[in-house]
C-alpha cells in the first residue's frame, strides 16, 4: 500500500475462498507483492449477507479474501501456488474444522486473463494432489467486505483458541514453504 493507504492504479485484485477468511487473510497479509487483504462473501445470492447469515449455509456466499496486489512484484500465478499450497481443494465444503458450502474452495476471476490463469493453475496443482480437485473457478460477483470485527483477525486475536490450534500452524508452514516470499 502506498503511504497515504490508496492503492495504486497497477494493482490488481484476486478474490479466493480457501476455508475460513481469517485464515486465507492470515496467509496473504504475509505474502510479498500484497497490497491489501480484506475478508468479505462473494457467491451468493443475498444482498448484503451478515456474517450469521452465510455461517447458516443458506446464502449460497463463500467466506473470501479480496487481495489487491502488486503484479509488478506478484504475477497472479505465483499468488494461486500459495492458494494451492496453503489448504486441500480437494475436500468439499470444509477446511479442518470449518464444515459448510460457506468453506468450499474458489478462485473468482476478475478478468478473462484470471480465468485462463486459473484454469492453467488448478491443472497444475492436481499433480500436488492425490484426491480430485473441487474448487470451482467462477466469475466475480458481487463482493461483501465483512464485518469490521473480521478485519485482521489474527493479528488482532493471535491467543484466541482458533487462531493458536488452526491459524498459527498454517502460518508456520508458510513461513517454511515460501521463506523468499515473504513480506519485510
């Protein structure tokens, strides 16, 4: 982010859905090249979704990060190895102890270079996986940012039982995993 918090006009945006948004905004916060990382629902079909409505699973939303990134330091294919590597897109509607559709496992391309990206990408990734992968690769809709409470989670709760037994451990493997990639 610049200075002054706007990001720049060369930013570019990737909304990904990989289990619970305080763990995928945990990652990506960590990851040299990102701007920004805001949780939010996208896939629904209601308006203005509350965080009780989509935890109920009859929304139709998933729990995503919005991630503005630099792709003069972040090309969008690096940023979907993380996506692959740090969660199983091979379990439907759940993530560890997360069970629901609000779980399951998407990349919302933003533009027709996203999607063929994405595609590419998830072809790629079935080599990492012994299981099938069952993340669905959709357009963009409508994204939600979720409540303020959300907003940097893990920094803001890293004693919270959820963030010590579920995030921590993640974050650790990405630190192990992407060494080189990660933000100063």
């Amino acid at each position: 982010m610049s200075p002054k918090g706007i990001l720049s006009a060369a930013c570019e945006s990737a909304t990904l859905g990989a289990g619970c948004f305080w763990c995928v905004e945990a990652v990506f916060q960590q990851l040299q090249g990102v701007l920004r990382v805001v949780p939010g629902y996208m896939g629904g079909a209601v308006a203005e979704p509350t965080y009780q409505q989509v935890c109920s699973g009859t929304t139709g939303h998933v729990e995503v990060a919005q991630i503005d990134f630099d792709p003069q330091q972040l090309a969008f294919a690096d940023l979907l190895e993380v996506f692959w590597r740090t969660h199983d897109p091979t379990t439907l509607n759940r993530q560890g102890p997360d069970v629901g559709t609000q779980y399951r496992s998407a990349i919302f391309y933003h533009s027709e270079a996203q999607r063929v990206v994405a595609e590419d990408s998830r072809q790629a990734a079935a080599q990492l996986w012994a299981d099938a992968i069952v993340t669905a690769i959709e357009p963009c809709s409508r994204f939600y940012p979720a409540e303020d409470y959300h907003r940097d989670y893990y920094r803001l709760n890293p004693g919270q039982t959820y963030c010590r037994l579920v995030i921590a451990p993640k974050l650790v493997k990405f630190a192990q995993e992407f060494a080189g990639r990660l933000a100063r």
